[in-house]
C-alpha cells in the first residue's frame, strides 16, 4: 500500500477551501489572486508528492527516467510553493512598493533553483513504505525553500508597521509550520509531511485572511465598509481608474425600529443593484457606496437614481418611508493618492452635506482638502517642534488709566518663519483635538512669564488665557490647571480662564462643577465672545464670572447697528447692575474709545493700545507704561 494517506487528505482539504472559496462573493484583489495561485500550487505539488510516491514504488514497471521526470517536478513544485508563499506574504510591497531590482532578484534566484533541479541528478529510495529522494537536487531544493521560508519570515518583521497583526500572526504560524514537519521529515523519512504543511497553510490564511464572509456586511449582503477600503486600496496600487459615489440616507420620520431599518437598506439594496457593474458597499449605518470603473458609468447611475428616487422609499409590506438622499461624487480617483486619502476626502465633506444635496469632489474641492492637511500637518510639526509661540494684547483699566491685564494668544511659526493667524488653524485643531495640547501648551507659556518675568511688578493684576470647547469637557480641568500652577509656584489670582458662550453651552454640568473648583482656588473668569449668540443673558447669570468681554463685532457694530446700540445700551446697564466688570474688545479709534468709556464700560482691549505683541516687546510695553502712565486727555470740543 502507498504512503499516501496524509498527501490525500491535505489534497482533499485543500480542494474543500477552494470550494468554498469560490462559491463566495468576493472582490478578486490581487491578495486574492494570489491566494488562488497558491492553492493552485499546493494542488499540484501535493498531487505530484502522490505521483512521486507511486512512481518510486512503482519504478521497475515505469521506468527510471519516468520516476525521475516525476520527482523533480515534485521537487520543483515544492520551491514554487515557498516563492509562492512569499510573493504572498509581501505581495504589496512584492509587486508594488520594493525596488525593481528587488523583484529582479527573487524571480532570478526562482529560476536558478529550477535549473538547478533539472540540471543536477536526483536519487530515490524505497524501503517497504519508506519512500524518499536525496541527491545534489534535492539539496537545492532544501537551500531555496529555506531561503524564501527566511525571507518570509523576515518580510513579516521589516514590514511589521504595514502588515495587519492578523495577516503578520497568520503567516508566521504556516512557516513555523512547515519548518517544524520539515524537520520531523528529516528525521522521520517515513512520515512524509512537507506537502501536508502547505496544506494547512492554505486552510489558515483561508480561515484568517482570505474568508470572504469577513467583507460582506450581513444585514444586507453587499459589501462591508472594509472591504471598500481593501478594494480602493487594490486598485490605487494597480493604477486602475475609477469612480465613486457616496449614497448618504437621510430618514424624515423619527422612532423607526431596527426591523424598518433594515428593510430600508434591503430596499435600497435592491434599487442601486440595478446599476450594474458597479460593485456595492456598506459604508455606514445610513449610507452605501458605489464603485465604478467610468466615469460616464458613475454620471449614468447617478442620473437615473435621481430621477428615479422621490424623497419616498417603499418596503415590501407597502410602507412608503419618506426619505432624502445625499451624495458625494468622486469622478476621479487619480485626484487621490490612497485610499486613506479617499475616506479623508469623504470624512471632509461630510460635514457639508446638511446644506447641500450633492457634493462634488473635483479638483478645486481637493485643494481645500489639501490646504486642510497642509494646515493640520504644520499644527503637529508646530507642536512636536516648539514652534507655537505666544503674543500678549494688553487692556486698559479705564479707572486706574493703566494697562493692569492682558490677554495671551497663541501664533504658529510656519517651516518659513512666517506667522500664521489663528483664525487659519484655531478651528482645524478644535476639529481634530489637537487644540487640547495647544491649550496646555499656551497655559503653560503664561505660567512661566509670571514665575520667570513677574510682569505683576509693572501693575498688571491677571493674563487672561482662553479656554476652547474641548478643554470645558475635560472632567479633570480643574486638577490640570492647579497642578500646573503649583508646578510653577504662581498665585492662581494671576490667571483669568476665558470661557466662549459655545464651550459653556456644550459642557455646562462639567464646566460648572471645574469653574467652582477653580474660582475656590482663587483662579477668576471671564466670558469671552459676548454679542456672538444668542443665549447670552442665560450663560451670564449661570456662570460664576466676574468679567464680560464684548465681542468686537459686537463693539463696532454699535456704530453701524441702530439696534445693536439699543441692545448694547440696555445690556451694560444690565451687567454692570449684576456686578460684573465689562472689557470692550476691537477699539480701534479715539471716537470707539471715548463712546465705550461713555457707555461704561470697565476695559479697554484694541489696536488703538496695541496690536497683540510678543512676550518680550510685551513686557517693555507695560513697563513702560508703568512708569509712564498713558492718560487718555479728554479730547477738546
């Protein structure tokens, strides 16, 4: 009897994963393409072990040549097998990102081996059911299997940063194998189990790594939202063109159970597969994408799915659901570079889609995109390279006639020296986060003016230090701050917080409950940005301030505004009665100077003092001013 039954039962499991691997819906990625290519190899190479077995059993009937041809081939598919192997573990950087020599070097030490093979002689035992070849042939065959299995391995180590745990896991268990059942089959010869090892191979990459189940998204069937970004990603690596577009639901009723939910997916499901060939995706709870290879295809669909949907969506129980669709087109992927380039497009542009119905994303919407990047790269480089740098606009106090407060803003450097105004990059870091590592930093900045410089010397009695949105949420705020000003050794009085109507607005429970720890530990407020919104009066009496800072659109509108003057008339009357100080920000002229003192209003904070400096023309300027006060002469009539 042959010895032939572990080479079987690997061939039987192997041909089981290619069922099943077929008759699944799948993307045919180049991972893919691959994978096929290598069970076609372990086909073959297990279905020639078997020949090679029965040959050398059988060589007085066949022939020495015959057993020979047989057992080389063998050999040869086992080499095969292992480049294989290898090609697949690196197969982005294989075929995609490695030098071309790299590539060069592989398939040429490939061919080598193969030559070596079929030049060198090969030998072959058999004792009973012990079967083996040996011989200069097989040597090579064992030099080159263990150099690809090396290099594997190795691919799996250099490339750990972009190779998937999952993937790095999967394959470092089906080398580990196929090492270990080598080397029992070098010391066991008749346990012939080299074949069986690229056999379990291909089941666990299938099991791990290449079960299509993985990117269908079951409540629909279509494709996940990962599988669109595998797929994306295969064709940008290719080069291959295409289009897309993004199919955001928008439910006009409210309350709908998970059961309606899903059968308005099923519905819609139904209604963009008439679109063929476009591929469909899951992209979110509320959302579909559809992938196609033309453009003229995307303009077509995107037309009759138009024309054909009526804000209204009908289930197959007779419900009409009222419904409106969004889209976001990508008429051309080459605009992209990645597909993380592509979703960041997409992330980008969805916030818009609440005042347009349809967003295109061309070339004048990338380069918005772009200088978004740009500005959020140069905010992480400011960061990380302490290029954040600190400017002081000093107040002045109308009754003493001195500047006895400041406020201190943040400026970035760019790589080219040249400063870049807030209003540029303030929104993006409050956006992605970063904002809260600009509001410690700036913090920290002014705590160590007031420990280094003492500016309190010169009469000022606080710096204000603005607090974003992101930094009221924090639940540990008030810890933060009074660790760090112990860490500096200053008097928390020396530091004025500047809360925005919005951060009060969005995180009152948690800001209250840090404003009332703070204020306890002799930190003061104020409440910036007042005349922006429009629950000012509220945020005013829940806040425990002391200072109200009018807006500058709201101080200069007094002079344009009849009702602005009204409002802001009765409104210092109202804050002052309240007992609260008021800064009037944005003067810039004697005439807004004299009418704001008129009204009654406690500071002053504008160009008409000055514009915001650095910290050292800032510590000359109060200086000076201390020693020299500028009275501001009432002007002659």
């Amino acid at each position: 009897m042959y010895n032939i039954q572990v080479q079987t039962a690997a061939l039987c499991m192997v041909l089981v994963v290619l069922f099943f691997s077929v008759i699944q819906k799948n993307l045919m990625l180049r991972g893919r393409k691959i994978f096929y290519l290598l069970i076609a190899t372990t086909v073959v190479t297990l279905i020639l072990d078997i020949a090679s077995v029965i040959a050398i059993s059988e060589s007085r009937r066949l022939g020495e040549w015959l057993v020979i041809l047989v057992c080389k081939a063998y050999i040869v598919a086992l080499v095969a097998g292992s480049f294989v192997g290898l090609i697949y573990s690196a197969e982005e950087y294989f075929l995609g990102h490695v030098k071309r020599h790299t590539r060069v070097f592989y398939i040429v030490t490939f061919a080598i081996a193969v030559a070596g093979i079929v030049v060198l002689p090969i030998h072959y035992v058999q004792k009973g059911r012990i079967v083996y070849t040996y011989g200069p042939a097989c040597l090579v065959t064992y030099v080159f299997a263990i150099f690809y299995i090396i290099s594997t391995i190795s691919t799996c180590f250099v490339y750990s940063e972009r190779i998937s745990a999952k993937r790095r896991k999967a394959i470092l268990v089906w080398q580990g194998i196929w090492i270990y059942f080598a080397i029992v089959q070098f010391v066991r010869q008749d346990l012939l189990l080299v074949s069986l090892a690229m056999a379990l191979g291909v089941v666990i990459l299938y099991s791990e790594l290449e079960n299509s189940e993985a990117f269908i998204d079951r409540s629909t069937g279509v494709f996940s939202s990962h599988a669109l970004m595998e797929y994306m990603q295969d064709l940008f690596e290719q080069g291959i063109f295409f289009s897309s577009m993004d199919i955001f639901m928008q439910y006009r009723s409210h309350g709908l159970d998970l059961a309606t939910e899903r059968q308005i997916h099923l519905a819609m499901v139904r209604m963009l597969k008439r679109y063929q060939p476009a591929l469909i995706f899951r992209g979110s709870s509320s959302s579909f994408t559809m992938i196609f290879l033309s453009r003229e295809e995307q303009n077509c669909a995107f037309e009759e799915i138009r024309q054909e949907f009526n804000d209204m969506i009908s289930l197959p129980d007779g419900r009409e659901i009222p419904m409106k669709l969004n889209y976001i087109i990508y008429p051309d992927s080459t605009l992209a570079s990645s597909a993380d380039d592509a979703f960041e497009f997409r992330n980008y542009f969805m916030s818009e889609l609440d005042k347009k119905d349809v967003i295109v994303v061309d070339k004048i919407a990338v380069s918005r995109v772009r200088e978004y990047q740009d500005i959020r790269e140069m905010i992480t480089y400011a960061l990380d390279h302490d290029r954040l740098e600190i400017y002081y606009q000093p107040i002045y106090n109308i009754a003493d006639q001195s500047f006895t407060s400041a406020e201190a803003l943040v400026r970035i450097r760019d790589r080219n020296g040249r400063l870049v105004p807030p209003t540029l990059f303030i929104p993006i870091a409050e956006e992605n986060g970063m904002i809260l590592r600009i509001g410690e930093y700036v913090y920290r900045s002014v705590c160590q003016c007031i420990r280094d410089q003492k500016p309190q010397r010169y009469g000022l009695h606080y710096i204000e230090v603005n607090l974003s949105v992101a930094q009221c949420e924090q639940e540990d705020l008030a810890d933060q701050f009074h660790r760090i000003a112990l860490d500096y050794d200053i008097d928390p009085k020396m530091i004025n917080l500047e809360i925005t109507e919005t951060a009060g607005s969005s995180a009152t429970k948690t800001l209250l409950a840090n404003m009332r720890k703070l204020k306890s530990l002799g930190f003061t407020f104020s409440l910036d940005d007042f005349g922006t919104g429009r629950s000012n009066l509220d945020y005013i009496s829940e806040m425990p301030a002391s200072i109200v800072k009018f807006d500058r659109s709201f101080t200069l509108g007094y002079f344009y505004n009849e009702k602005t003057r009204f409002l802001m008339n009765g409104v210092i009357k109202m804050i002052r009665d309240m007992g609260l100080s008021i800064v009037s920000e944005g003067v810039e002229t004697r005439e807004q100077y004299d009418t704001m003192t008129g009204l009654g209003v406690n500071y002053i904070q504008g160009y008409f003092f000055s514009r915001p400096i650095p910290e050292r023309e800032f510590l000359a300027f109060i200086k000076k001013y201390s020693e020299t006060p500028w009275i501001v002469e009432p002007e002659e009539k």
